[in-house]
C-alpha cells in the first residue's frame, strides 16, 4: 500500500539528537533510574528462583525458532481452529489494511474500551479511529495516562514509566480526575473510577494477545489490572489485534511462556490475571470475536535470517529494564512504540527503508554491553542482530566520510609495515599533549576529547621495544 | 480479504526460502514440584490476598462467618451452601453484579509454586463476569485440585473451556514499577484451602 | 614449559605499550615461553561493531595466518580475545585458540596466586565483553585478591556497561559520557586509587573521564598489576 510504517513516530529525530535532549531532562533520568533499578533487582530474584531458568529460556528460543521456521503452517491450523470455534479470522497486510478491518468491525460504536496492546500502538490504531470519530479509550493505568497526558509511550510494559506520581497525579487533574494524593494506591482508585462506567457499557472492545495456540485456536492475555478481563468478557463484541508471530504450536508450549514471561517482565511468580478464551462461548463473554492477524513488516523481517530472531520476542521489556542506554535516554529517543534494545534490533527490520535515516540510527543505539542478551527469555542475541543491522545500514549509506576512513584503516592493518608507519604517524598527536594528558583534539577525534582526555601515544610502541628486547 | 491471506502466506513462505531448520524443542526443565497446601497458602499470601487453610468441616461455617449479610454471588453448582448470606444466581445484569458484596466460587486448579488459582467456567466457578465485577472474591479450593507447577496445571485444565488464571488481588505496577493491589478487578480476593 | 603467542592488540601496542610490555614479563615469570609474531596488527573489532563486515572479514582472516599453528594465543583484553574466539568463527575464519589473560592464568596454567605485589587501594571494573561474552566471572578477581600489599575494594554497580562500545563513544558521545559519568561516581565512591579492568579500550574511556576532572584515580591494566613483584614495582609510564 506504499504508506510509511506508523511504527516509527512522524518527525523523529535520528537517536543521538534525541538522546541530548532526553539526557538534559532531569526529571526523566531521576524517574528511570528509580524505576528501572528498582525492577531489575526484582527481576533477578524472581528468575533465581527457579533453577531450570536456563532450559525454559532455551526451550522458549527453540519453541519460537519452530514457530517461525514454519510460521505459515501454523497461521493456517490457527485460523482454522479459531473459526470451528466461531471466532473470524482478518488478515492484513499492513498497518492501514489492519485499521480499516478494526473501524470497519467497530460498526456504529463511537466509543470502545482497549486492552494495552503493542500491535495496536504500532499501527497507530487509535489515531485512525480517532479521524473516523470512534474514541478508543485506554484502560491500561500507564496507557490511560500516556493518553490522557497527550504524551507518548517510553516503555513496552509500562508505557508511563518516565512519570513519576506526582507527575500522574498532575495528568489525572488536568483530565478531571480528582485523585486526593500522589499515592499509588489512590491515582489506581480514580482510574477505576473513571473507567467502571465505561467498562459496563461499552459494546465493543479491542484487544492485542500475547500469545495464540495453533492447535487450539486459544488467544491468551497476560495483565495486571482486571481491565484486560473487562474488555475481554464484557463488551458483545471482541476484536483481537496479534502480529502474525505471536502463534505458539501447542496448548503445552505456554507451560514455557507462561513461567518466562510474568518474571521477566514485571518480576512477579505470576502475573494478576491470564485469560484464554477460544473462539465464541455460548452464555460466557463477547457473542462475536474477531482475531485480525497483523504483517506489517514482520514477513519482511522474518526473510532475514539473522535478523528474524527479533520475531523471538515476547515483549516481556527485560531488556529494557536492564539497557544502560535505554535507562539514561528514556523510550522516546527511540522514535517508535518499541524501544530500547528490542526496539532497536526490531523496529528498523519493520520500517524494512535502509534509507531511513532515524531507523538506521537504531541499530547504533548500544554500547554491545550485551546485558539485553542475558536477560532475554527467549535468547534473543540482540548484539549480534545490531551489529548485523548495522552492516545493512553501512551498505545502504554507500561512500561516506566514516567508510572512507574504515576503508584506510582497514588498508593500513593489512600490512604490518604500512601499520608501523601508521603508529609513527600517530605518535604525532603527542603535539596534543600538555602536562601529559590530551584534552582537545581536531576533527573526529573531538567527539572523544568532549568528555574525556585521550591517552599520549607512547614513544615507543610496543613493538619497537619487543625488537629491541626479546626480537 | 482472500487476497490479503494468500499474500501474507506467499510472503511467509518466501521469506522462508533458506529453509531454516531448528532443533527439537528441549524439554528438559522442571515438569513437576510440590503440591502442597502450605506452599499455595504461602504463594497467595505473598501476593496479599487473605489465605484461610481449614479442615472440610470448617468450611462451610467459616465462609458464613465472612459472608454473613452480605449479598454474594453464586455460581450454578457451588458445593457449600452459606446459611446467612443472599445468595445472587444468573441471570444477573452487569449492574447487579457491579452491585453486589462479592462473589463464592470454587476452582479448576490451584497452582502452588505460582500462588495462582485457575476458574474455568465450571460447576461452582461460573461464567467470567461474575468473578469479576464484585469487589471481593471468596474462592474455595480442594487440596486435590493443587498442581505443584505450571506444566503440572496446564495439562489438567482445557484449552477451549474460558480460563482465567487469578494469582493475587487485582494489581498494578505501573506507577514507577512498584506493586500496589486494586485496580479493576477485585481489589479482595481470599482463598480458602481445605486441608 | 608453555609457548605462547601475544596479541598485544593494536590499541595496546600502540597506545599502552606497558600492559604489553607486562603481560610478557607475567607470562615469562611463570614459565611460559613468548612469542610475538610481528607481523600482527588488529583483530578487526571496530570495524565488525561498527557494520564493516568486508574489512572484518579480511582482518580476521589476517589474523588467523599471522597466528595459524598457534597452541595458545593470549590477549590481554576481553574484547577482542571475544572477537577473536566469538566473532571470527561466524567469519569463516579458523583462529588459534585464543584465551583473554586472565582466562589463561587460571585456566590454563591454573594459578591465582601470580607472586604480584601491589601496594595500592585497587576496584575492579569487569568489562561487558569480559563478563558476558567470554563469561571470564571472577577470574580476575580471583587473581586480584591474591596480590600482595593490594587493597581490593569492591565496585558499586560493577556490571553496568561504562560507555565505551567503540564507535558508541563518538557515535553516540553524549549518551556515552552519561554512562561513563555513573561509572566513575561508582569509581570514585570506592576511595580507591586506581581502577583495573582486563581491557585498555574501557580503561581508555573511563580513564580519560577521571583525567579530565582531575580525579587522583589511575588506570592501571590488570596484568600491570600480576607483573608488578616487590623487587620490580609498578611505577606510573612517564610518557
Ligand atoms: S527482546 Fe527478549 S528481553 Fe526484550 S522484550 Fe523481547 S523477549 Fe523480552
């Protein structure tokens, strides 16, 4: 359909830039450093608990890589199992193929309820609702307050993790909710508040899923709140909006998901509530389910077959929570519904535009310090995605100043002799030097010397002394 | 629509030209773990929820003890019958069960290394709303309905019944990532383990 | 008797010639025999982080002819032992086997105790690449505390990243200089003289941070530290 990818918010800046700004705010440094430490420490002592982590983390890997090795198989036995069981399947090819099935499904209702879902935030579903005049109202606590602060989502899970309370609370008064303190307790309150009405009348709902099983044709959503089993169980009419790899084979497999998810993601033994409906029940929640099955991209990235491991994840925000990056600049920089390393590996294979300029900052957002990897339950080796990335993004770009200067490098280290020159050369930035540290130096080379001094060549490389010593 | 299918599958398929091949699913972690009443007592507590371990013949005096005047709602088939309460039955309306006091149920399987109950829409547990929309959830569980672990759960419980996995009050840790129960659903939930 | 080959590095060779210069001295108290193929250059990191694959391809390969026939290569950096063992493999390449330093102390010749005396108070920053690439653990560590005069002062937060990443630390030097500015918080709440890592890359930028604020906290490479004996100290390279 030729459209741009919504996945990525219109106007971002490229990530250093955004990074800057986000560094210089205070507030949002403060506000996830507290928040990001505080989770992972929990994080490791829920998953120290079990000691068969390592084999649940490697048959979660192995589950998926079966999932996406035979991803077509599988769409085809879900669609199936969902119809026998009265639900309809949608296919759509894209984010705007995906809005026009949900407002066409949504009928006359000018108002539905929806359950945190991020294929929903990626094909900007809301925005697309909004133009048609239908109000998609969050029920999740964080979305309810990125949507009533008119702000932006910076985190998979906790999509409102760079506000702090007082911050919730000044939001929630601007909107007309009267809560009486910044206490988490009461900001919860008054959004049950807000929304009971909503919840007992509204007749459609709109939902993503965590996972779905092929053999079945169960859809399962993973919450904390309750709001999730309101959308699911009583409004008439359900739309469920999944990316085509959420499928999982077996009723069996989510023993695996089922204990990797909730730990790694809000750190909990197990998370509040998990629903798992199938198809229609006659007498038992929404007479008419509708399961819309979201590309997107995501055939795009799958075609990679390094890059298609990103299609491991379950969106559990474990690396996230653990990124130094992403705990210093926030979700925001990142441009997209999806950030941090998952969002970095993830969101430049949908966008699938070597060309564009912001997503193919991405894959250069990361130090490689490979804390993602360790934590990811599904093994997903975000280092070696991003690097495989980055690769793609330096062909794209073609000639420029960076690959002129990798090339010389490149040509110097293929000699030794040419290399000793080099050194020598080198050696020249000792002109740089005073009272033995380098605090300035041209060119490229101040990017370095910004923050840090550079180390004084030596006067002798090690080489020269090998020669002379041992050679 | 035909289209969009046809098309999505032929991508897949495309991008899949390199036959990529995986090994078999490793299945060796931890299939089975302890199912004991004092371990699903000290994993539901641990997510505040009031615990209760009684023997059967406490059950029912107990449970009138805290229902007693309250409007409850009740499942078709429920085995404790509460001399004290107003028992609410189907058919009830969203607005009756928003009013009630809470809701009495029993449970499919309990899970006791998650804390975690499970309802399926059986006899006693009843359709999903009414579980939901009261405040304060009662839920009684049978010593033999504890699994220790989730594989252990999982292969008692089917898939195409409606389920609702229940570890704890309602919850939210969206607010800088600290727990706090009571959002939605019911801020109370109190588990009864008969012995 | 153990032959072994260096790979110095080409940052270490040419920038911090003394961490070379004491791995040979360390590996020959303890009997190995030091071989130091001069036709060796880089290993190709900076261009395989950075999206340079070609160029990492043919530097990988270099590597692996300059080093072929090699029983144990050593590295005195976690990061490219890792991209050597870890990396290069995925290349086509067959290189040597290849151990960072600390590795091949207490793996190899399975000695902690190195006869190192070291009269300063010391904290110990891990390195990702040492941490999670190679899973080197508390190798260093474990050789460290064997150090005679030496303080070990553990470091608060050791296992965050401090910023490097190579290409990150221009690429993307703002969001670096964050995370190198919590690193020597970390550094500099420890009261320790000077900070040791198996890596002059990470040294290079946390050292260069504590340089410019004029911190009193010294760099100082980890096999410095082993090679320093009380007949011949560690003393500051005059440069
Ligand atoms: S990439 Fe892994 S750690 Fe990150 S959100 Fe996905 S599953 Fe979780």
């Amino acid at each position: 359909m030729g459209t741009r990818n919504p996945v990525t918010w219109l106007g971002s800046p490229a990530f250093p830039e955004a990074a800057r700004t986000a560094l210089a705010d205070t507030q949002l440094r403060r506000n996830l450093r507290n928040a990001t430490t505080t989770i992972r420490g929990r994080r490791r002592d829920a998953v120290g608990e079990l000691p068969d982590w390592e084999q649940l983390r490697r048959a979660g890997e192995a589950i998926k890589d079966d999932v996406l090795h035979h991803l077509d198989r599988y769409l085809e036995q879900l669609e199936e199992a969902v119809t026998a069981r009265g639900g309809v399947v949608h296919w759509a090819r894209d984010a705007a193929e995906a809005n026009e099935i949900v407002l066409r499904l949504c009928g006359d209702a000018r108002e539905v309820v929806k359950v945190k879902s991020m294929a929903t935030q990626e094909i900007g579903l809301n925005e697309a609702l909004a133009e048609a005049g239908v109000h998609a109202v969050e029920t999740d606590l964080a979305e309810l307050i990125v949507q009533l602060g008119d702000d932006r989502p910076s985190h998979i899970l906790v999509p409102a993790i760079h506000r702090n309370r007082s911050e919730i609370r000044e939001i929630f008064r601007a909107a007309g909710l009267d809560p009486a303190s910044d206490e988490p307790r009461v900001l919860a309150e008054a959004a049950r508040a807000h929304l009971r009405r909503k919840f007992l009348s509204c007749e459609v709902a709109i939902s993503g899923a965590n996972f779905a099983v092929a053999g079945t044709g169960s859809v399962v959503v993973l919450e904390s709140e309750g709001n999730g089993r309101m959308c699911l169980t009583l409004p008439r009419k359900l739309i469920t909006v999944m990316g085509l790899e959420k499928v999982v084979p077996t009723w069996q497999d989510l023993e695996v998901f089922l204990q990797l998810l909730p730990r790694s993601s809000t750190a909990e033994r197990m998370n509040p509530y998990t629903s798992v409906w199938t198809g229609v029940t006659p007498g038992d929640g929404p007479e008419e389910f509708h399961l819309v099955l979201l590309d997107n991209g995501r055939t795009a990235t799958l075609a990679d077959p390094v890059g298609r491991q990103a299609l491991r994840c379950i969106r559990c925000s474990a690396c996230l929570n653990v990124c130094p990056v992403y705990e210093r600049t926030g979700g925001q920089s990142y441009g997209s519904v999806y950030p941090g390393p998952i969002g970095a590996i993830l969101t430049p294979q949908l966008v699938d535009d070597p060309h564009d300029k912001q997503a193919a900052s991405l894959p250069y957002a990361s130090s490689l310090c490979g804390a993602c990897f360790e934590v990811c339950p599904v093994r997903i080796d975000i280092p070696s995605v991003l690097t495989h990335l980055r690769a793609q993004a330096v062909e794209a770009k073609g000639r420029s100043a960076e690959s002129v200067a990798m090339a010389a490098a490149a040509w110097v280290f293929a000699s030794a002799s040419r290399y000793e020159k080099a050194q020598k050369l080198g050696s020249l930035a000792r002109l740089f030097a005073r009272d033995g540290r380098i605090s300035w130096l041209p060119g490229p080379g101040a990017a370095w010397t910004s923050s840090r001094d550079a180390p004084v060549p030596a006067r002798e490389p090690f080489r020269e002394w090998w020669r002379k010593n041992r050679g | 629509m035909a289209s969009a299918r046809a098309e999505i599958l032929g991508r897949v398929r495309d991008a899949l030209r390199d036959k990529p091949t995986a090994p078999p699913v490793p299945r060796d972690y931890v299939r089975s773990g302890e199912a004991s009443v004092e371990l699903l007592a000290e994993r539901v507590a641990h997510y505040r929820a009031t615990v209760h371990v009684v023997a059967e013949p406490d059950v029912v005096p107990l449970l009138g003890e805290l229902l007693a005047g309250k409007r409850i709602v009740v499942p078709d088939g429920l085995a404790w019958d509460v001399p004290g309460m107003t028992a609410l039955r189907d058919p009830l309306t969203v607005a009756e069960l928003d009013a009630a006091d809470g809701a009495l149920t029993g449970c499919a399987v309990a899970i006791a290394q998650t804390g975690t109950i499970v309802l399926d829409g059986g006899p006693g547990q009843g359709r999903r709303a009414l579980t939901l929309l009261p405040d304060h959830h009662v839920c009684v569980v049978r010593a033999d309905q504890i699994a220790g672990t989730v594989p252990e759960a999982l292969e008692r419980l089917d898939p195409l019944r409606p389920l609702t996995f229940v570890s704890g009050p309602s919850a939210t840790s969206d607010i800088e990532l600290d727990r706090v129960e009571g959002v939605h659903g019911p801020r109370r939930l109190e588990v009864l383990i008969i012995r | 008797m153990k032959k072994v080959a260096l790979f110095a590095t080409c940052l270490t060779d040419t920038l911090f010639p003394a961490t070379a210069r004491a791995t040979v001295r360390l590996l020959e108290r303890l009997g190995c025999t030091v071989d130091f193929p001069l036709d060796q250059t880089c290993c190709g990191q900076v261009h395989f982080n950075t999206g340079y694959r070609a160029h990492a391809v043919d530097l990988a390969e270099r590597f692996a002819s300059v080093f072929a026939g090699q029983d144990a290569v050593v590295v005195p950096s976690g990061s490219c032992a890792g991209m050597v063992r870890h990396v290069q493999p995925d290349l086509g390449t067959v290189p040597p086997p290849t151990y960072e330093l600390s590795e091949f102390l207490v793996d190899v010749l399975g000695v902690t105790d190195v006869g190192a005396y070291f009269p300063h108070r010391v904290t110990f920053h891990p390195t990702c690449h040492s941490l999670r690439m190679l899973g080197a653990g508390d190798k260093p560590l474990a050789l460290l505390r064997e150090v005679r005069g030496l303080e070990l002062v553990e470091l608060p937060q050791a296992e965050q990243c401090c910023g490097f990443g190579g290409t990150f630390a221009v690429k993307n030097a703002d969001t670096s200089t964050a995370m190198l500015a919590d690193k020597m918080r970390c550094v500099l709440d420890t009261g320790a003289e000077v900070l040791t890592a198996g890596d002059n890359s990470c040294l290079m930028h946390i050292g260069g941070g504590l340089s410019r604020l004029r911190t009193g906290v010294r760099p100082v490479h980890l096999a410095e530290i082993l090679a320093s004996t009380e007949e011949e100290p560690w003393a500051p390279e005059t440069r």
